[in-house]
C-alpha cells in the first residue's frame, strides 16, 4: 500500500513539474540534451568560479555584466570557489569528442557547470546556459522577475562545421562601427564565428588605406538618394556627393578586437577586380578604359545590363584592368594594410560578376592576353586572380574568392565561396579547394523573406523553411574540403541597422542551426517551436526580427473556366487563413482558407490574416487583385 502512496506522489510530483517546465529551446540544436526533474535557483548573491585567462575572463565578464543587469543579483567571480553556484572548468585532460569549440554543460540542484577543451566552448555553453533562462535576461534593464530558474539538465554539444558565417554588406549601405558591433552580439549568442566584412564596393570603399587616402577621401562618398535602389535617376544640377562614411584603421582594430571577446573572427572582402567603380573614381589610372575620370561613386542607379545572362554586361567600366601593372602595385599596398589589421588567417578578394565587355575591346588586355598565350576573356581575369593570390600568399594569408574565380583557373591554395547554387563549391572541392558554401538558394537573406507586397522588391523570395533546408555538405563531397557555410545580407534595399536586423532574423536562427547542428538533430517542427520562443528574447533585448512565418504565400492560377483562383500556403501547419474581399479587416470570426479561392468578379482586393485557435498570429496582409493580375502574366517573378 505504501509502495503505491509513494508511486501516486511521485506521478503527482512529476505531473506538477511537466506543468510547469518550460521546454527547452536552444538556438541551434544542441548534439544530446538529458532533460532531468527540477530547477536550480540562482543564488543572490551570485558567485561564478573559472580560470584566470584573459580568454575566459573575456567569458565570466560576459555573463557577470548580463546577469547583474537583467537579475540586480550581486555577481562576483572567484578563480578558486569550489562552492560557486556557475563553474567554468577548462579540462585538464582534452575531451576529444568536444574539440575546440564544444562544451558539457550540467544543472543540478546544487550548481551550474560548463566544461570544455578551450575558452570558445565555455563561451557557447554560457550561451546555451543564457538560452534556458527567461526571455528577460536579454534586457538592457532590472527585470521584475525575482525567481530565476534554471531546468536541471545535461548537454553535450560541439559543432558540424568550423566556418559558421554571416556577410554583412557595409558598402551598399554605410553602417557605424557601433552597429556592426550591435550585430555580431546578436550573431555570436547563435554561436556564429565568423563576419565576412565586405568593405568595397561600387557604391563605396570602407576601409582606411593609408597608401591611397583618396579610396575614402573620394571613394567612400556618393549621392544621397532614397527609394528603390538600381533604379534612380540621373543625377540632378546641385546634388553632391554627401551620404557615405568610412572605417578608420583605428576603427577596424576596435571592431576586431571586441569581436575577438565573443570569439568571432572577421573575414575582410576587397572586392576586385570587378564591382570596383569606387577605386576607380578615386584612382582613374586603375582602369583600362579612357573617360573613367567622368566617373563618379555609384549612387543606385542602373550600371549593369544583365538581359544577355552572365557576366554582366558593363554600362561603365567597373573592373580594376589586370594588364595594368599599377593595378597591381596598388593590390599590394592595399592587401599589405588589410593582412596588418586583420589576424583571420584568410583574405576575401572577390572576383565575382566581372564583366570583360570593356576588357575585350582594350588593346592592354589583348597584348596581355597574346603575351601570356590566353585564349579566353575569362583567362584574363584568371591571370588578375592568380598574381593577387601571390601577393596574399605572400603575408602569410590565403586568399579567398567567389565561385567565378575557378573559371579562369586558380591555385589549389585559394579557397572558394560558393554562390551561384551548390554546383561551384562541388567542383571547387572535387579539384581539392577549401571550400565555404553559400548559395543564393538557401543563404541570401537580402531576399524577401514573405510576399513582395511586403518588403522591398529584391531579386527572389527565401522563405525561412527553404532556408532551414541548408546542407553545407552535398552528398558525393569529400567533408574534408567544406569549411561550412554562411548567411549573406547584401544591403541595396537596406537603408539601416533595424532592416538589417529585420532581414537577419529569424533566417539567421535557420543558417545556425545548419551550421552547428548535427543534420539528423535538425527538425522543421521543433524549430519552429523554438523560434517562437525566441522572439520574446529579441523582444527584450529589442533586436528588430520578422514575423514572416506566419503570413501565408499568395499564388494565382487561372481555373478550367478561365477565372483567377488564388491558392493560399503557409509554412506553419497549425495556423488558419482568414480572408475577405470585402474590403474589411478580417479576424477569426472570418472564413477560413479551406481551398483556392475564387477571386470575385467586381473584388479590388484580398485581405489575409493567420490565427492559431483564437490568437492572432499573423498581420493583415492586403493584396490587390490587380498584383494577382499581374503576377498571372510574370509567374517568376
């Protein structure tokens, strides 16, 4: 009779628990979570052990600023406590199975562990640690809340790649270092590693060259102009160049160091020998073509005729001239002044979308490309690419370059970013390349991420549920040559920090998760679980985030008798579609999407809302139904 008290009471106790227990939602998912019955308290006052190394003090301060302003607990740190409610352990005796990055991280009822080989993993266990604590330890301010609670549990965790990064372009758009400070906190909490900075641009040069002071001087600044990029006007009598800004040396050094704290380190891009108009405005000896000197820094408008496919063909002559021996003494005082500010150990030089149209009509590129017996345009930018990888190799770095640089044959030794889809990066590995994919199919979050009535029209749509799709690994490749992959939020359509957070988020949440996750952890409909439980935290630390997954994916069609008919899709499948076009807000107590809708003869518009039960998930959505029209008769775009 006891043995079955003691069974109902332990059932109750367990019930009570489940009840109350928050599931656990990590950001990516870690390799074994052991979930276990009970919290643990943290203590005020609140003392965390860990080892004197700056790299981990970097870790303790960390946490200690985070818990003192969001708990008002009283933190201190002691090097030797072995009573301390937060241990930091580095393993005397190296776990093979966690390696550099991973970490163990243990709750009981009487402490809180994390263990690892190296500072980097004690950095991402506090970041798991931070993730199993209220959404408010995210905010700049004293929370109300009194009781912080920790789930007793146990993870063991490391990543699937090494390379786990984001591009933040700054050159289409100028962002402060404070802001790019700003993003890689929000990037390094996912356990990103990685910026690639890219810095160069036609739209503008960012970094401080003492060398050349007119790359910033005059390259750094263009026409202010608002609207929808790469399609403004010509410029108008009085408009100066007066929108821009640039990163001193000094400034590169900050942002680097203070990503170097969160164990992040930064790839810079020198985008050449195409996308390089900025240079040129600055330096017209650069370029092959005569008249660059009429030039200006581009501000948006139209440079490029792309109808003829790729590359491009040029309207202006955006290309560094790689049969001009200025071009490359210009490269190796340019590259000298980066490998010093930098200590990552790659250099990304571009090389993507050069267009050759003014190439081939120079007679220097001809009697380059007859002296050194090329047979193709491609081979001329092959040859740029393969004397600036020397001058790379030659500090001690290796360079880096978007897929197109294998079409005019590179060295082994220079690594390739695959963009154009997966196919580059598999045959940049095949051919023994170090290899980080990227591809615009899963990766570019500049992409609109919900319906284009929405967001500011770019090139194509990327749902968070394609991008969570993301493999760095195609089936057939040799692991060894894929680095990992990265996220890339070029900014023609960004115009600010909020937007860029907005693009970031939760897409970015998708990319981390593919890049430190074991692929069998993966699972859309947990991870979507946990991205809701998310957006509370971005709330509270007031990163800007988009609600895109729960706004439905709007496709017209035309029936057998010849009406429009719109078929309504979304990504969650326990939301409801409301609608009407009756030109009113619609809420739940509205029809419900149940199959395609007949779009009614005289109807001007279609409104949408998602709802889960009773609660509004989703925003009103109003599509015209001459957009429906319209994308009838332009299904791709």
């Amino acid at each position: 009779m006891k043995h079955i008290v003691f069974l109902i009471f332990l059932s109750a106790i367990m019930q009570a628990t489940a009840q109350t227990k928050t599931p656990v939602s990590i950001i990516p998912e870690p390799v074994s979570i052991k979930e276990k019955l009970g919290f643990f308290n943290l203590p005020n006052p609140l003392l965390i052990a860990a080892p004197d190394a700056q790299e981990v003090k970097n870790v303790t301060d960390y946490l200690s600023n985070k818990l003192k302003t969001s708990t008002g607990y009283v933190v201190t740190v002691d090097a030797k406590n072995k009573n301390a409610a937060i241990q930091f352990v580095i393993l005397k005796q190296q776990d093979a199975q966690l390696g550099t990055e991973g970490y163990r991280l243990n709750i009981n009822d009487k402490n809180v562990s994390i263990e690892a080989n190296h500072p980097q993993g004690l950095f991402y266990g506090m970041q798991s640690l931070l993730q199993l604590l209220p959404p408010d330890i995210e905010a700049n301010q004293k929370s109300p809340i009194t009781d912080w609670k920790l789930p007793q549990l146990e993870i063991v965790d490391y990543p699937r790649f090494e390379w786990r990064g984001l591009m933040l372009d700054v050159a289409r758009h100028f962002f402060t270092k404070e802001e790019v400070m700003q993003y890689i906190d929000v990037m390094a909490k996912y356990k990103y590693n990685l910026l690639h900075w890219h810095l160069t641009e036609d739209e503008g040069w960012r970094i401080e060259i003492k060398s050349f002071p007119k790359l910033t001087e005059v390259g750094a600044w263009r026409i202010d102009r608002t609207g929808t990029f790469g399609n403004f006007k010509p410029i108008q009598p009085g408009e100066k160049p007066t929108y821009g800004g640039f990163y001193t040396q000094e400034d590169i050094k900050e942002v680097v160091a203070y990503a170097k704290k969160q164990f992040v380190d930064i790839l810079p891009e020198i985008d050449v020998p195409g996308h390089s108009l900025a240079a040129v405005v600055a330096y017209p000896e650069l370029s092959c073509t005569k008249g660059v000197e009429n030039y200006h820094v581009r501000y948006g408008e139209r440079i490029m005729d792309w109808s003829q496919g790729h590359p491009p063909i040029a309207m202006v002559d955006n290309t560094l001239c790689p049969a001009n021996e200025k071009v490359y003494e210009f490269m190796e005082k340019v590259v000298t002044e980066v490998a010093q500010l930098f200590p990552f150990e790659y250099i990304h030089l571009g090389g993507d979308e050069a267009p050759m149209n003014f190439w081939e009509k120079s007679e220097a590129v001809q009697a380059l490309m007859k002296r050194e017996k090329l047979t193709n345009i491609k081979q001329a930018q092959g040859y740029f690419t393969n004397r600036v990888e020397k001058i790379v190799a030659s500090h001690g770095k290796k360079m880096m370059g978007w897929d197109e640089i294998l079409e005019g044959g590179v060295p082994k030794s220079a690594a390739v970013m695959s963009w154009r889809g997966m196919k580059g990066g598999i045959e940049a590995a095949k051919e023994g390349h170090e290899v980080v994919m990227s591809p615009t199919t899963f990766t570019y979050i500049d992409y609109m991420q919900a319906d284009r009535i929405t967001e500011p029209p770019v090139y194509a749509t990327l749902r968070l549920n394609k991008t969570y799709e993301f493999d760095p690994l195609p089936d057939g490749v040799e692991a060894k040559y894929i680095k990992g992959g990265q996220a890339n939020l070029w900014t023609e359509q960004i115009y600010n920090i909020r937007q860029a957070e907005y693009m970031t988020w939760p897409r970015g949440l998708a990319i981390a998760e593919s890049v430190w996750s074991l692929k069998e952890k993966k699972n859309w409909q947990a991870f979507t679980k946990k991205v809701e439980a998310h957006f509370p935290r971005f709330d509270a630390a007031e990163t800007k985030y988009a609600r895109a997954m729960f706004d439905p994916d709007f496709r017209p069609r035309k029936n057998a008798l010849g009406r429009m008919e719109v078929v309504l899709r979304t990504e969650l499948d326990d939301l409801t579609i409301h609608y009407s076009f009756d030109n009113s807000e619609p809420d739940h107590f509205y029809p419900s999407y149940q199959e395609p809708l007949l779009v009614p003869i005289d109807a001007y518009r279609l409104r949408v809302v998602t709802y889960r039960g009773k609660e509004k998930v989703g925003r009103v959505l109003t599509m015209p139904i001459a957009e429906l029209e319209r994308r009838l008769d332009a299904p791709d775009e």
